[in-house]
C-alpha cells in the first residue's frame, strides 16, 4: 500500500510537471480566445447596435423630408391653382367688360340710327302736314325738337 501511494504521488507529479502543465497551458489559451471571442460578438454587436440606430434616424429624416417636400409641392400647387383661377377670373371678367362695351357701342350705334330715320319720318310727316317743302333750317329745327322730346338715354339704358 505504501508502494502504491509512493508510485501514485510520483505517478502524480510527473503528470502534473509533464501533462497537466501543458495541458493546463492549452485550457488557459482555448479560455482567452474564448472570451477574446465574445469580447469581439460584443463589439460588432454594439457595433450593430449602433448603425441601426443610425439607420432608423436616417429613415425618419428622410420621412420628414419627404412630408416636407410634398407639403411644399401642395403649396406650390396650391398657389398656382389660386393664380391661375385669379387669371382666369380676371380675364372672364376682362372678357365681361368687353362685351358690355360692345353692347354700349352697339346701342349707341342703333340710338343713331333711330334718331337718323326719327328725323327723316319727322321731316316727310311734317312736309305732307304742312303741304309745302320744308327748308334746311325748318328740317334741322324740328329734328330738334323731336329729338328734345325723346329720352335717348332711356332708349339706351333699356338695353343695358
């Protein structure tokens, strides 16, 4: 027994010096590349982390941008939908003035023409009346005061 214990506590040393040294060597180097190895997962994870976070941001700014530029192109589109109503107002009403001139000119034009044949009938009625020819300075005379008998303004307000 003694034998025994002897060739164990040899048997024990010469491992301990020859095989669990080395071996014990390896184990420590397999456990720093171990924990090199997580420190390294731990770093790209944050890494990871990081450029996530940066690319969440990026995509919030990108989305407020764009919210602000389609708000910008509506207000454009606004404006010039505003605009080109306001031209489009303006020129209908351009085009109302126009009109309204023309109808002026052309009452005008037909008031002229009234009084032109009131004094030529005025002149043939007053020459059978009064069974003689009547002068240049009776014609102009009772074309006169036809006409001061006639609201011409009336006769073209009517129109209006």
């Amino acid at each position: 027994m003694i034998y025994t214990l002897i060739t164990f506590g040899i048997l024990l040393f010469v491992l301990k010096k020859y095989a669990f040294g080395p071996l014990q060597a390896v184990i420590d180097q397999r456990r720093d590349a171990i924990e090199e190895s997580i420190h390294h997962a731990e770093e790209m994870d944050r890494k990871a982390k990081e450029a996530l976070a940066e690319y969440r941001q990026s995509i919030s700014t990108a989305k407020m941008e764009a919210e602000q530029i389609v708000e910008r192109a509506r207000k454009v589109g606004d404006d010039q939908k505003a605009e080109i109503i306001g031209e489009a107002h303006a020129h209908a009403q351009k085009e109302v003035e126009n009109a309204r001139d023309q109808i002026r000119r052309e009452t005008r034009k037909a008031v002229n023409e009234i009084k032109d044949q009131v004094a030529d009938l005025t002149i043939l009625a007053a020459g059978k009346v009064a069974g003689r020819t009547i002068t240049k300075e009776d014609h102009l005379r009772l074309v006169d005061e036809a006409l001061a008998e006639v609201d011409f303004d009336q006769l073209g307000a009517g129109g209006n």
